[in-house]
C-alpha cells in the first residue's frame, strides 16, 4: 500500500511539472497575441472605432441616414498601433503575472484532469467522452477558482495603454491597486465568464481525447494498446491540440469578451447576463467575436504547444517515477 502510495503521488507531480512545463512554454511564445486579442476585447477599443453613416440610395438630403456602422481596427492595425505609439516592450504587458500564474495554472489543471479522469473511470465507462468531460469540467472549475485573481491583474496590464515617458504599473503594483480600489472582490471580477469558459474547456478536451483515440487505432501512434500518455507521435498530438482548440475556441468564444469587459476598470459592465445584454444592445452580436482571429492565432499554436510538451513529459519520465 506504501508503495502504491508512494507511486500515486509521483505520478500526481509528475502531471504537476509536465502542465506547469507546457504552460510556461506556450505563454512566452504567444503573449504578444493575447495583448492584442485582449485589446480587441476591450469596450474601450469599440469606442475608438471609426463610424462609417450609413446612408440609403437615392436620399439627398439625409433622411435616409440610419444608425452609423462601427468599423473596428484589425488584428495588424492594432499591432502597428501598439509598437509605434507604445514600444515592442507592450506586446509583452501581463506576461509577469502570465508566467506566475500559468505554470501553477496548468500544474494544478493537468494534476487535477488526470486524478479526475481516475476517479471518473470507475464511474462511468473507463475512457468514453463522459469521462474526459467531467474530468475536464472540474479540473477547469478548481483551476478558474483558484487563479482568476492573477488573471484578472494580467488582462488589467494588457488594457494599460503604455504613454512614454510615464512608468506603468508592475504586477505587485497593479495587484495593490485593485486592492486599494475594488478590495478582494475586485481579484474576482470576470470569474462567472470563466466558469462560463469551462464549456470551451469540455469541447476541447473531448474533442482531443477522441482524436488521440483515433490515431491509436489508426496506429498512428507507436503506443497504440499501451498507457493512453505514451505517445511519441509529437505531430500528431500537436495537430489533434490544434483542431481540438480551434473548434472549441470557435463555439464558446462570447464568454471571453464578456470576461474581458468585466475586467475593465470602471465600467458599467456588472454581472455575466447584464454585460452580455449590453454589448449585444449597444454593438450587436458581432461584437461576441471581436479578437476572435487573434485568439485562434495565439490558442490554437499555444495549446498545440502545452499539450503536446505535456504529453511528451510525461512519455519521457513516466518510466522513471515509476
């Protein structure tokens, strides 16, 4: 029993150190893409809009004019913005708080989503679509109610426009602000949007398990009838990552704009379903998908990355804590 012990929680840190790998790994390379996704999000960008008045045909005098059309600036524009107006230095805004909170982040979600998946197998058929939904679902609940206070103080960095000459806000600074402005419930603002996330979550993760049990009995994998983590087909699994994401990403992407609003520092954005009515009243339903391009660029290549060094990780040193 020691023994058995003694391997369980091996294998428990190993899924630690693998996640929190993979997490560090695919922050660094993607943060620039996420500051511009987030500033997309952000309803201070959708104000900033060009309009465009929309005029019918055949009116001269103006009467015709019906209510103006946003125009909002693109994923480059936004890019070129930032590095002429605020550096290269602000592509990276959030990036300290990212790499504090990501690798704990995924530690805790991978460790959580493989214990769950243990727990669920003698539940439900060991393997099938229910397991790996209710694994990913309350790994994904632990982990939002644990780390949305150091996300909350990232997307907060990334919407702080840099002017020169001016210091921005650190992370300890910018976290002592939200204190001394919102208290402790300021650290929870958008958490309702994240457990509305976990959805995206779930459709990922079924999504990708599915695929990965797929190319085993294609015998893609030279693991194909042995442990479901030993898999060296690091191709494979980053594409399965890739098409997993981006179909999740596609379907559950409203709840990230909604987030990022409730995240904004003094707006009138208060609740989940109130933000929701009032982005959809005052910008249509367009605006549920603004920064979706850039988001699809940094998730599906940040995803691919931390699932497929996880899986590798844990196919290099499984043997060994064994």
């Amino acid at each position: 029993m020691a023994g058995g012990g003694t391997a369980q929680e091996k294998s428990t840190l190993l899924h630690l150190f693998a996640g929190g790998c993979g997490g560090t790994v695919g922050a660094i390379f993607t943060c620039p893409l996420e500051v511009i996704k987030t500033r997309l999000q952000s309803s201070k960008l959708a104000f900033r809009a060009v309009y465009y008045p929309q005029v019918h045909l055949g009116t001269i005098s103006g009467e015709g004019m019906v209510r103006p059309a946003s125009v909002s600036p693109g994923l480059i524009r936004i890019l070129k913005s930032i590095l002429e107006k605020e550096g290269p230095r602000s592509l990276f805004r959030g990036l300290g708080p990212n790499l504090v909170g990501v690798a704990p982040s995924r530690a805790v979600y991978f460790a959580c989503y493989s214990k769950a998946k243990e727990h669920f197998n003698n539940v439900f058929e060991p393997g099938s679509n229910t397991v790996h939904i209710c694994s990913a679902g309350s790994a994904a609940f632990i982990t939002n109610s644990l780390m949305n206070p150091i996300w909350m103080v990232k997307t907060r960095m990334q919407l702080e426009r840099r002017v020169r000459g001016l210091r921005q806000r650190n992370t300890v600074q910018c976290a002592r602000y939200v204190y001394q402005t919102e208290g402790i419930r300021g650290f929870y603002r958008g958490l309702t949007a994240s457990y509305a996330g976990i959805s995206e979550t779930i459709i990922c993760f079924a999504i990708y398990e599915s695929l990965k049990q797929h190319m085993r009995e294609l015998h893609l994998t030279p693991s194909a009838g042995g442990p479901e983590t030993k898999s060296t087909n690091f191709l494979g699994l980053m594409a399965a990552a890739a098409i997993s994401k981006g179909c999740a990403s596609c379907i559950a992407y409203p709840h990230e704009v909604i987030r990022t609003r409730l995240r904004e520092e003094g707006t009138k954005y208060k609740t989940f379903v109130q933000t929701a009515r009032v982005v959809f009243q005052e910008e249509g339903y367009l605006a549920f998908y603004r920064g979706l391009f850039a988001q699809l660029m940094r998730q599906i290549p940040n995803t691919a990355i931390v699932l497929s060094t996880y899986e590798l990780i844990v196919y290099l040193l499984e043997d060994r804590v064994k």
